[in-house]
C-alpha cells in the first residue's frame, strides 16, 4: 500500500463480510491493524467516531504526518459493497 497509508480494520467474528475481508487482505498479502470490536470495547468507541456508526467491517486508511499523528483520509463502511474502491486504495 503506497502513499504511507495505515489500514486499519475494524471486524467483528460473526461478520461473514469481516471473514472476506480479512481473506482478501490476507490473501494479497497487506499489512493492517486488525480491529476486533467484540473483545475491545475501546475499538467500538473508535468506530463509532470514525464512521458515525456501529456497522463492520469498516476500512478506515490513515495517512502518518510528519510528527508521526495519524489522520483518517478515507473510510469504508463494507466490504463487497466497496471491494473495487477499497482495492483502488490497496493499489490491487
């Protein structure tokens, strides 16, 4: 993944679209912060601010500035809905 992106994926297990998700990733071989929102209850609070929802799996792609902060440029709510976006994104 080009341009200093951070993927982080939040999922949760009984996600049928999570498990394709993160078959995909794993299958093309990119990095991701993997984000379980069933075991932490912080990863739910973040999602919630980050997509305004409870909805998984949801892609959320950050760029490192120069201090080293993340900032959210892009997030997917989705994953077979989004795939030829999010691939985009992936450079796949």
């Amino acid at each position: 993944m080009g341009n200093n992106l951070i993927l982080e994926l939040y999922t949760r297990p009984t996600c049928s679209d999570c498990q394709a998700a993160k078959e995909y990733l794993s299958g093309h071989n990119i990095d991701y912060v993997h984000k379980n929102v069933g075991e932490e209850e912080r990863f739910e609070k973040d999602l919630r601010e980050i997509s305004g929802s409870r909805v998984v799996p949801s892609f959320a792609f950050y760029k490192r500035g120069l201090f080293g902060k993340k900032k959210l440029v892009k997030n997917f709510i989705g994953f077979e809905n989004n795939k030829e976006e999010i691939k985009k994104w992936l450079g796949k």
